[in-house]
C-alpha cells in the first residue's frame, strides 16, 4: 500500500471519496469567509486508509469553521448548519465561527481560521480541506506529518505542562481512538 507523504496525495485520497467531494460541495455553495471542513472530516479519512479499511468509519459530526468578525453571534452558526441540512439532510453538521471560539477556549483572538485550526487539541485534527471553484486546498498549521503517520500528540497550545493539557488528555482518552484504530501511536 502506497503511505501518503504529501499534500498532493492527501487532496488525491479526498478527491476519490465521492462523498468527501459532495460534502465539500455542499459546504463551498455557503460562500462562508474563511471556511474549511476539518477536524474529523479528514484524520478519520486519512485513519481509515492507514487501517486499510473497507468503510468508512462513522463521524460524530463534520466540523464546518470559518471566520467572520462582523457577525460573530452563534445564531449565525445554528441558521448556517440549518442551511446545510437542506442541501444534506442526514449529514451531522456542526459550523463554528473561529471569531469567536477563543472566547470557548480561553485563549487570544484568533486572527483567521487557519488560526482557529492551530489551536485544536490534537495535530492530526488540526486540519482543513475546502474546495473553491473546484480547487481543493488543505490547511494544516502543524503539517500533515502527525496525521498521515497516525501519530496523535499535542498541539503547541495543549501541550504538557500547559494548563490545557489535561483537556488534550481527557479527549484522547474518551474518544478513544486506538480502539478503533489500533495502530495509532498516541503520546501524551
């Protein structure tokens, strides 16, 4: 089996899965400022292929971010989801404006999305892909090494000795990953 080393062979693993390119699709006709789908969308992608397995695993959600400092109310969030459901009924859809997510957790502004990104918990969750006028773009503010070696670590911000870090715990341990994917190598 082939590893993935690159972004070019990142965007070609997205740009097979049919679904992956309906979703982004979906979420490019928004025309939402900054927007990417990230998180899960793409590491569980990505983990799926490491594993060598024939289904896809199932999401809790597809994370739709994005940046918009005029409008920063979590109203718009909920109407941008509701929009998303129209266009993909069964779809678990979940829109965070990063504008205002430092607020959630308690750090600086954020300065775009990309920055919103960098201050996820995990690395390889630390990750973005979105489509524009058929162009798929990956945004990856701690590289895509981590993800596409299935290695789970700490982002800057969550690392040990940082009073985030226990956060970075909990959630490595809940979501329990190796579980599912059992060749993970997670560092805590």
């Amino acid at each position: 089996m082939k590893l993935i080393k690159t972004e070019e062979e990142l965007k070609s693993l997205i740009a097979a899965d049919e679904w992956m390119m309906g979703i982004l699709t979906t979420v490019e006709k928004l025309q939402l400022p900054d927007s990417w789908v990230c998180a899960g969308f793409i590491r569980s992608k990505v983990w799926d292929f490491l594993h060598k397995k024939e289904y896809r695993t199932s999401l809790a959600d597809i994370d739709v971010i994005y940046f918009d400092k005029v409008n920063p109310s979590e109203k718009y969030e909920k109407q941008y989801e509701q929009e998303l459901t129209k266009y993909l009924p069964n779809e678990p859809w979940s829109v965070k404006n990063q504008a205002r997510m430092h607020v959630v957790n308690n750090s600086e502004p954020y300065q775009s999305s990309i920055d919103g990104m960098a201050h996820f918990p995990e690395i390889p969750t630390a990750i973005g892909v979105r489509l524009t006028n058929g162009i798929l773009e990956i945004a990856a503010p701690h590289g895509i090494k981590h993800l596409v070696s299935g290695i789970v670590a700490p982002t800057p911000y969550f690392q040990k000795g940082s009073p985030m870090h226990e956060i970075y715990k909990s959630r490595v341990q809940n979501k329990q990953w190796e579980s599912i994917w059992p060749k993970l190598q997670i560092f805590y």
